[in-house]
C-alpha cells in the first residue's frame, strides 16, 4: 500500500472515530454551564479549571492516545520479506539455484480487523465520555467553592456592618454611663459584643483563605484572588419538573454514555472471540535465480523460478476462544452493574435535592419577608427605648444579635440554595437555565432533547408544567 494510500485510509477511520463521539457524547455539559454563566468572575474561574486543571489534561491526553488505536486496529500486518541465498546450491533439472526471494501477507479473517477497529472506537467513546464526566465534577467542585467564597465575602460584609452599630451603640453607653443613667456593665458588654465580631470576621478570613487555595488549586492559579460578583435579585418562584430532570440525567450524564460505550465494546469483544474459530490466511510470491548447466543442454536452461504461495491457519484450540468469550460476557456484566449503580446514583442525589431544595427557598422566604422585618422593627424600638432610659443595654445588645443572627442564617441559607442549583446541574449534566434571585428559582427557556430516550427527537422545556 503506497503511502497515500495509507494516509487516506487513516483519514478514514480517524473520521469514523469523530462521528462515533459524536453520536454518543451530544455536546460538551461542561461548556453547556459555563456558557450559561451569568457571573463573569464564576464564568472566568470556571474556564480555568476546564483549560489548566492539570486531571483535565491527563484525562484529555488519554482519551487522544485512544483515538489513536483505532487505525493502527484496522490496519493489515506488515508484508514480510525474505532472501535466501544457497552456499550450496540445490541441483534443478534446468541448473544450479543460486538464491530465492519471497514477499508473503497475513490476511487475518472473520472480520477481525473491523471488530478490533470497532471495539478501539468504543473505547475512544467511552474514554471521551469519562474525561467529560471529569470536568463535570470539578467544575461543580469550582462552583461550590466559589459560592463559599461568596458567602463568606457577604458575611463579613454584615459583620462589618453590624460592628459599626455596635461602635455607635458603645457611644451612646459611654454618654449613658457619662451622664449617670447608664452602667459601666453595658459599656463592658458592647465592647465585649465588638471584640466577639472581631473574632468572627478572623474565623471568617482563615475560612476564605482555605477555599480560595482549593479553588485556585482546581484551576492551577496559586495565589490567584476573587471577587464574587453580588447575587442577583428577583421574586420569580417556579417548581421543577423532576421526572424531566432525571430523564435528562439518564441521556445526557457522561457516565451513562460511557458506560453504553463500553457495553458495546464488550459485546464486540464477544464477536472478536468468537471471530478467532475463522481462519487467517496467508498468500506470497517467490522467485528463485537458476545458473544455466553447462554439462548439457536441456530445454528451459538457465529458467528462473516463479512461485505463488497461500495458506491458513487451522483454528483446533476451541479452549482461549470459549475463555475470551466468557471474558467479554462478565465483563458485560460488571458494565450492567456499574449502569444499575449509576442510576441508583442518580436518583439518590435527585430525590435528597428534591427535599432539600424546596425547603431551602421556603427558608430564605421565611428570613427575608418575615424575621428579618420583624427583628429590624425590634432593633428600631430597643434603640428608641435604650435612648430614653426605658431599656438597658443588654436588651439592646439581645435585639442587635437576633437581627445579626437573621441576616447571617440567610446569607447561608442563601448560598446553600447556589450549591443546591449546582450541584443539581452537575447531576443533569447541563445547565438548569436557573438564576438564584433573592431565594427564588427563575426558570428561563431552557430546552433540552429526551428524544434519545424516548425513541424520537422529542424537545421538553424545564417550566412549572413539565413538557411544552
């Protein structure tokens, strides 16, 4: 085969690899999020663990270096070559023979080459499919820290807002204490009060520094720094179509299409097995110098000798067969199990989330639009009645903590709903079209195929109805 020829051919396979892993691995979840990422600062730090996580390339390398088995699987086994040449030469009727050259070629039958060709493009699929199932997880990983980050960047900012009441409050209980009709105990309490709030935005810095290393650590930027963009604010409730969700789940997970990939390589396995009970052939040419006799004169004197040579093997050892069949059969089997696993998997994380979620934005409503209300009003009229000696400080002091309390348990509740919304899109492989607005869930047009599941293109919109 002429070396054009040969890069054709290699073209060829390296083409029906790429439309192989395209069929089964849709488009990348991964990109999907990050597109769909409305937070520049999140967007940018998830570009980087997709570009620079160091897992991602070796992942990525190993899937190329799988991409590149196929063609050498389908490609026949080097010709051989041989020279004989006689010391002493064998007599012929027509002369001595001086020297023989052959030129023979394998030919392996039953299909072997296209079943090895076939079960090395499974392979591609499925190594394709885990490198995608990785980035998924760490860029879920990613948004979970990011979203810790945040909350621990909010967080210090209502601490710090709140030292400065404390700071204004201590004011008030020095004139108090000043003018003899405060105690010197609240002017101990409130600066107690303060030094605890110091305490805290410390614990809260040594909390960041700790997530911003794993998190520059994912994206290979030591030392980088952050800054969360502000949660967007909206009061738009929805509820989610759950079964829609784990139908996506089960199509579009890179795991499963993994998985299938790999069950289809075993079941080829299984027919390459079966495959080595045909015979491989074999043909080859050889020619052969003839000196001329010069005892006598015959006819043909001197004639070279041209030979056509062909052969197969005789496949009589049935035993590595029948093992190399049962070999690809249990491994079907643990391929069965790992899917029976994965959806087990699957629908573990939905229904924990399932019960999670709902109670998260009832809790952040119930924060927002009750107690926080509530506890501001109590605070206004503490200071009211503090400033005209009908309350002490530690009344004061209780009605500034419960309200510090209120506004930090939404800051957390807040940002376990963002974690809850990541992780659910990590666990659909694909974004949500999901904005956390004010503890609500926007939902955009969002739309998605379950057709692969359903036997037909079928396009189903995330919404408060299920399929549109």
């Amino acid at each position: 085969m002429s070396k054009l020829k040969q890069y054709a051919a290699t073209v060829a396979v390296m083409a029906q690899v790429i439309v192989a892993s395209a069929q089964d691995v849709p488009a990348s979840p991964s990109h999907e999020i990050i597109a769909a990422t409305t937070d520049p600062a999140l967007a940018e730090v998830l570009r980087d663990v997709v570009d620079r996580n160091p897992l991602i390339a070796v992942a990525a390398a190993r899937t190329e270096a799988a991409r590149q088995v196929a063609p050498q699987a389908r490609a026949l086994p080097d010709p051989q070559a041989a020279l004989t040449a006689f010391i002493l030469p064998p007599e012929t009727r027509v002369g001595p023979q001086r020297a023989t050259v052959s030129v023979s070629q394998h030919l392996p039958g039953g299909s072997k080459r296209k079943l090895r060709q076939r079960a090395a493009i499974e392979e591609t699929v499925s190594s394709s499919a885990e490198t995608e199932a990785l980035r998924l997880r760490l860029v879920t990983r990613a948004r979970k820290l990011y979203h810790e980050i945040a909350y621990l960047d909010r967080s210090a900012e209502v601490l710090d807002s709140d030292l400065g009441v404390l700071n204004h409050f201590e004011e008030l209980a020095r004139t108090r204490y000043a003018s003899g009709t405060g105690l010197q105990q609240e002017v101990l309490t409130i600066q107690a009060e303060i030094t605890r709030i110091d305490v805290k935005l410390s614990e809260l810095a040594s909390r960041r520094a700790g997530r911003l290393a794993a998190l520059n650590a994912l994206r290979d930027r030591p030392g980088a720094e952050i800054a969360p963009s502000p949660t967007p604010l909206s009061t738009t409730p929805a509820t989610l179509n759950w079964a829609d969700l784990r139908n996506r789940a089960l199509a579009f997970r890179p795991e499963m299409t993994s998985l299938t990939a790999s069950a289809r390589r075993a079941d080829t396995e299984a027919e390459l097995a079966g495959s080595r009970s045909s015979p491989d052939f074999m043909i080859g040419l050889t020619y052969g110098w003839i000196d001329r006799r010069t005892d006598v004169n015959v006819p043909d004197n001197g004639q070279d000798i041209l030979g056509l040579t062909g052969g197969l093997t005789i496949p009589i050892w049935g035993g590595s067969n029948d093992a190399g069949r049962e070999e690809a059969t249990q491994r079907r089997l643990v391929i069965e199990e790992q899917r029976r696993a994965t959806v087990t998997s699957i629908d573990q994380q939905l229904e924990e989330l399932r019960g999670r979620m709902p109670e998260l934005q009832r809790q952040l409503e119930l924060f927002e639009g009750v107690l926080r209300i509530q506890s501001e009003q109590a605070l206004i009229s503490a200071v009211a009645a503090y400033a005209s000696g009908q309350a002490d400080g530690l009344s004061l002091l209780d009605a500034e903590r419960t309200l510090l309390d209120i506004r930090l348990a939404a800051e957390r509740t807040r940002t376990d709903l963002s974690i809850a919304i990541a992780e659910l899109e990590g666990v659909i492989a694909g974004p949500l079209g999901l904005r956390l607005q004010s503890g609500q869930l926007e939902i955009r047009n969002s739309k998605f195929e379950i057709g692969r599941i359903q036997g037909s293109a079928t396009d189903v919109a995330i919404g408060t109805g299920g399929a549109s």
